[in-house]
C-alpha cells in the first residue's frame, strides 16, 4: 500500500512509512503501545481541530486515503503521520483492532483464492476494476492501468464498500496535464473555482484552481462543499482589497452583485459589452471612487460616475453614437437660438 506519508507534509510534520498492503503483524513483548495509542489520540484531535492539519493530511494522504474513513484506522493513519511511526509501529497498530480482525480473514482468503485458483480471483479483480473505473470517471480521477488494477485488487481484497472505493481513488487524483482537460467532478470544481473568483473580482490563476481542486477531490468534498468553503476565504480576501464594500460582503453579497448597476450604467453610456469592464483595472475605479478628506475612500453617485466616464477622454464616450447625437442635438439648439432654418 503506498502513500505520501512518507514524506513531510506541508505543515512541517515528519510522516512515518505506511503500512504494506497485506499486514503481516508481529508480537514484540518490548514494544509498548500505550503511548502510541496516546499519540494517536491526540492526532485525532488535532485532525478535528485544527484545519491546515486536516487539509495537508487529506492532500497527502494518497492511495490510503480510504483508511480515514475507517475510525479505528483513522488514528492510526494520523498517528503515522504525526509522529513518524515505523512499519513494525503501524502493524502492530493496526493488529489490535477490531477491523483487522474482522478483515484479516478475508485478506488471507484472498491470497489463498489467489494461490490455489488465480482465474476465481481475476475474474473477482476485474469485476471491482469495473466499479472503479465507473466512479473514477464520475470524480474525474484518470488512473492508469496499473493503478486501476491496484485499487480494484485491493477492493477485492479488503471487501472495501463503494464509500471505501471512492476515498481510495480520490488519493490518486492528478491535476490535468497541460493540453489535457478535466473531467466529471473535477470539472465542475474547476468551473466552480472560477466562477467564485471572478464573483469576487479576485484573480483565479491555473495554481489557484489546481490547488482548490485537487484539495476538494482528495478531502472528499462535492464542488457545492468546495464552492461554500472557498467563496468564505474569497470573502475575507475581497473586504480586506475593497474595505468600502466590506459591509455589504459580510452580509452575503459579493463584489461583482455590489457593482452591477455601475456595470451596467457604464456598458450603456460606452456602448460596450458588460463583461469588458474588470472592476480589478484601476481605470474603471478611477471613474467609480472619490478620495474623501478623511482618508477613506467611496463610490460616487450614479450621475457623478456617468460624468466621470463621459468627461475622461480614456473612456472613448467621444466616439460613442450617444456623443455624437447629444453634440448634433446641442448644434440643433444653438441654430434655432439664433434663427437658423437648417
């Protein structure tokens, strides 16, 4: 069974080996438990608690992920990672608990299946690497072959629920490749990530929405899980850029709501397409805010912010057909002052 956890996390935690994928435990009459099972206490709870903890555990975690799902082995793969456990530390961990000994049976089954009659268990094998690649597809997860056969023998060897299924194949989630596209519910979170963003008028590079992708489909959240918790960080983000909005973002709306009427009234005196005007550029702020002599900064009225677009030469209303009727309406009015027939 390989993992990442042998690795340091991001949150400078030193993780230990992970377990192999058939456990083979010992009894050492040496080796006390009692503190590791206190160890593993204590990562649990930082695993409840803390959540830059929880988030590099699952991000981490890799093809064990399903573990987590299991309470008894939850600790356990906590503990490891935590505190830099040893193979013979895990084993034994894992020997004392009532899962192990509810499926070390069928473990041992399996292998022996293997052994005596390995077309039985190929034919076991390839029924689960249907229901994997099923459900690979719907996450968006691309496995290769090789590893589409490791979750489907595993499956099969540890009688794993569809729930247990689809924790594992989450751990073996890629970012797309460059020129590739992704796909089922990596997609929507991909989307979803940039939808929140440009809300927020916050910038969504390609890190960004790999990073929140990637950190959902491995946590196990669905895109609407993800689109909530990120739209709460996008939030914070956006009332400490745009202070003079920051009421009206902690009541719920978003930035891109607050500013729709100025969006709209611009397109319309600019005869130009709402989607062109990006509230991050400082030339459409400039026409929006006025500096007051308090320091502070807010929005000018609508009829002052019309002024400001129509008085700007940067903004182009010169060229608009609006300029050009309201300048032949003003010459109009001037002839009829002084008696012109024409």
């Amino acid at each position: 069974m390989s993992s990442t956890l042998g690795t340091t996390d991001p949150i400078g935690t030193t993780a230990g080996t992970p377990a192999a994928s058939t456990f083979v435990p010992f009894q050492d009459p040496n080796l006390s438990t009692d503190n590791f099972d206190q160890q593993a206490a204590i990562a649990l709870a930082r695993y409840n608690s803390d959540p830059a903890f929880q988030q590099a555990i699952n991000a981490n975690v890799g093809d064990i992920a399903w573990m987590l799902k299991i309470p008894e082995l939850q600790s356990i793969v906590l503990g490891a990672a935590a505190n830099g456990w040893g193979q013979g530390i895990i084993d034994n961990m894992i020997a004392k608990t009532q899962w192990w000994q509810t499926n070390g049976t069928s473990v041992r089954l399996f292998n022996q299946t293997q052994a005596q009659d390995p077309a039985s268990a190929a034919n076991t094998v390839a029924a689960q690497r249907a229901q994997v690649l099923t459900i690979a597809q719907g996450l968006g997860v691309n496995l290769t072959p090789d590893q589409l056969t490791s979750i489907a023998t595993k499956s099969a060897m540890f009688q794993f629920n569809q729930e247990q299924m689809t924790q594992e194949i989450r751990g073996y989630y890629q970012v797309t490749p460059p020129g590739g596209s992704p796909t089922g519910q990596a997609a929507d979170m991909q989307t979803a990530v940039r939808q929140s963003a440009g809300n927020y008028l916050m910038p969504s590079s390609d890190n960004m929405v790999n990073w929140w992708t990637a950190a959902a489909v491995r946590g196990g959240q669905t895109p609407q899980q993800m689109q909530e918790e990120l739209n709460n960080y996008l939030g914070k983000q956006a009332a400490q850029r745009f202070p003079w909005m920051a009421t009206a973002i902690s009541m719920g709306m978003t930035p891109k709501d607050y500013l729709s009427p100025y969006t709209q009234q611009a397109a319309t005196t600019l005869a130009i397409s709402p989607d062109s005007i990006d509230w991050t550029d400082p030339k459409w702020t400039g026409a929006l805010l006025h500096n007051n002599p308090d320091g502070t900064v807010t929005p000018v009225n609508s009829d002052q912010f019309n002024k400001n677009l129509m008085q700007n030469p940067q903004y182009g209303y010169s060229k608009t057909q609006g300029a050009i009727d309201q300048a032949y309406a003003a010459v109009k009015t001037i002839q009829n002052t002084f008696g012109a027939t024409k």
